[in-house]
C-alpha cells in the first residue's frame, strides 16, 4: 500500500459518506481537515469511516489508532497525515489471519 493508495480510499469513503447522507462534498485533496470541512462529520461518524478505508485498502487499522486525529484534545489531522498514519500503523489482513 502506498501513501497515494490511502489518500484515494480516504477520499472516496469520504465522498461515499457525504453523499449517503445526503450532504455535499466539497473538493478533497491532500492539506483537507475532514472534521472541520465535511458537514456533519464529527467523532461519531470516524470509527465507521476507519473501518471503510481498512476494507477498501484490505488492511486492519488498531482500534487504538484514530486516523482522523482529535484524540484526547489532539489536532485534527489532514488527508494526507491521516494517509501516513494508516499507512504506518495498518496491518496486511494475510499477516493477521496467519497470526490466528
């Protein structure tokens, strides 16, 4: 998985999300906050957005990992700093499945 492989499924579960609950999207790109842009995309929403981008990307995202940022009063994270970290912390299901 390459950093442009998890910034496309960020933005297309994104662009999914808004749109199948029936709220625009503007433009994405990488230097996007998705908290602070998407309309109703709050805290609530990102443990299912997490585990769309895992799906879409075949991989396993920590549960402990927030792709998203905020955690504990932390920053909100962009795009593409949320595609580092996903690329960094997720784990190839093959390896998981194997490990079982």
């Amino acid at each position: 998985m390459t950093l442009d492989d998890a910034r496309t499924a960020l933005i297309g579960v994104l662009k999914d999300i808004q749109a199948r609950s029936g709220l625009g999207c503007p433009p994405l790109d990488g230097s996007a906050v998705p908290p602070k842009l998407l309309e109703k995309f709050d805290s609530t929403v990102w443990p299912a957005a997490a585990t769309l981008v895992a799906r879409k990307l075949g991989v396993k995202i920590p549960a402990d990992v927030h792709i998203f940022g905020g955690e504990n009063g932390g920053p909100l994270l962009t795009i593409d700093q949320s595609a580092k970290l996903i690329c960094s912390k997720a784990q190839p299901k093959t390896l998981i499945k194997a490990a079982a």
